[in-house]
C-alpha cells in the first residue's frame, strides 16, 4: 500500500530516470576525459615529476567524481527497484510511508526523516564517544 498518488510516483520516477541520465552521461564525460590525448601526454612519456604529479592528481579527482557519481547510481538502482516492487517511498526501516516533501527533495530516499536520523546519530559518533 503506496500513498503516494500515481502523478507523484510518476513524477518522482521521472525525476530518479533524469538524475540516471546525467550522471551516466557524467561518467562517460570523465572516463572519456581521462582516456583523451591531453591525459595521455601527461601521463605519457613527459618523464617530469611535475607532469607525473599533475596526472595522478588528474587520475585521482577522475576516480572521486566516478565513485561519487557509482555510489549516486547504486541508489538510483536500488530506487527504481522499489518502484518497480511498488515499494518506492516505502521506509525500509519501519515500513511507513516517507514523506512526499522528503521524496521531492531526496528522491532517492530508502527511510523516512525519521529512520535516517535515527542511523545518522547512532553511526555517526563512535569515534568521538572518548567520555
Ligand atoms: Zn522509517
């Protein structure tokens, strides 16, 4: 039982199918970038420490934009799962209904405020808990 209406679920899906769009255009922007000439002369045969520096750091901004945007995907593919399962909006946590606005704002919402706060405040301190 979803209630959310079928013009809400069908905007949000819309909405998860664009976000799916660019970031996979995003990733090819940058593996392309990484693989193109201009990356292939710094990491070629230059043979200056500056240029190798310059390339690795190249390589390294590439790999976080790319495990930012797999990471963004993966819950893009867990959403459309949920859709699919008529779960979407559904908190996996307790099972109610997660808010409309929250939805519209995080499309790719597993739990309601609720939950995720919840998880946010019992995972987040374990490394501060020294008193
Ligand atoms: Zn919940």
């Amino acid at each position: 039982m979803n209630s959310l209406s079928a013009e809400q679920l069908d905007r949000l899906s819309t909405r998860i199918a664009e976000r799916k769009r660019m970031l996979l255009e995003d990733v090819r922007r940058v593996l392309k970038r990484t693989s193109s000439e201009r990356y292939a002369d710094l990491v070629g045969e230059a043979g200056d420490a500056g240029d190798e520096a310059a390339a690795s750091l190249l390589r390294d901004v590439s790999e976080a934009e790319i495990v930012r945007d797999v990471g963004e995907l993966r819950d893009i593919a867990a959403a459309e799962a949920r859709l699919a399962a008529g779960r979407y909006g559904i908190c996996t946590d307790c099972g109610t209904v997660t808010d409309v606005k929250r939805l519209e704002a995080y499309p790719t919402a597993k739990r309601c405020i609720g939950c995720q706060q919840r998880r946010e405040k019992t995972r987040a301190p374990s490394r501060y808990t020294g008193r």
